[in-house]
C-alpha cells in the first residue's frame, strides 16, 4: 500500500530537498511497478515476495513472474520467482 501524501503539506523545504513523507510516497510509487527484463528472473533479479516481473522475450506461457519466497535460505533474493 502506498503511504498517503498529504496535499496540505509542502513536498519540498526551503532548500528545494524532498520531505520525508514525498521521498517515502515516490520510493513506494517507483517500486510498485513491474519489473522488466529479458529472460527468467530466477537467479537473477533481486527482489522482495510480491514483485512481478514481465519477461519482454517470453514466449506463449512464459512471460509474467512473481516473486513469491523470501530467499533461498541463503540470503539470496535473485531465487524464489515462480512463473504465473
């Protein structure tokens, strides 16, 4: 869920920087898209659970993945992609 931008406060202070609260609600915005790439993520891109990635190459039944495991026990967030 994306954290809500209050329109009555300013996104920027009195030397042009992004607010916190703006910085958080266009950090969230960027990162609720869909990655993508060419091939299989799995191995490859890094991720959190919940991401969807559109393999731009897929072929029939090959094309839209989800990241649905946190890690491969390892620390590893390129593993855990499942194909949907």
């Amino acid at each position: 869920m994306i954290a809500y931008l209050d329109p009555t406060r300013p996104i920027v202070n009195s030397k042009g920087q992004m607010e916190d609260s703006f910085r958080l609600f266009t950090l969230q915005v960027s990162n609720s898209g869909i990655l993508l790439g060419e091939g299989s993520p799995e191995g490859v891109v890094a991720a959190d659970v919940g991401k969807e990635y559109m393999d731009l190459l897929g072929t029939a039944g090959n094309i839209k993945y989800i990241k649905r495991d946190v890690d491969d026990g390892a620390g590893d967030k390129t593993k855990g992609w499942i194909l949907i």
